[in-house]
C-alpha cells in the first residue's frame, strides 16, 4: 500500500496544451519527451470577465429555466426529446 502512494505521487501526469494543429501537439511532445524545452501554454484569446460572467450563467441557467417551467411545459419538452431520440436510433 505504502508503495503505491509513494509511486502516485512521483509519478505525476504531463500537462500537454490543446493546440489547433496537430502538427504543433506532435512537436511540443518530442520537445517535452527530449527535455529541450518545457511544454508552453497556447495564449488564450479569451476575454476573462467575459468567460466568469458566461460560466455565471451557465451555473444558474438551467436550475432558473426548471423552476420557471410549468409541470405540461416540462412534460412536452420531455416528450419531444424522446421523440427526437426514437427518431435517430431507426
């Protein structure tokens, strides 16, 4: 037991970016496999406060859509959903 803790917390997992190309992902592999230089971060384009006010919405949105529904409303979304999934497995 005392060896499997040790082992988990020596051996950590690489931290590798997503990169668009895949070409950019194969060489910062072998750049991190051959110690040349460490994996670096892809600049992110995001606007910060655009991102923390988008994942605001998310965590409250659908609990907010839920409790505004009615009971019917609930039920013919439910059915429309099972609906559609009937539809693609045939």
């Amino acid at each position: 037991m005392l060896e499997r803790l040790c082992y988990a917390q020596v051996m950590k997992k690489a931290k590798i970016p997503k990169y668009a190309d895949l070409n950019q992902l194969a060489y910062a592999i072998v750049r991190a496999a051959t110690d040349e230089n460490p994996i670096e971060e892809p600049e992110s384009t995001k606007n910060p406060a655009a991102v923390a006010l988008g994942r605001l919405g998310g965590k409250k949105g659908g609990k907010a859509r839920a409790e505004s529904l009615t009971p019917e409303k609930r039920k013919e979304i439910a059915q429309k959903a099972a609906q559609a999934r009937w539809e693609n497995k045939k």
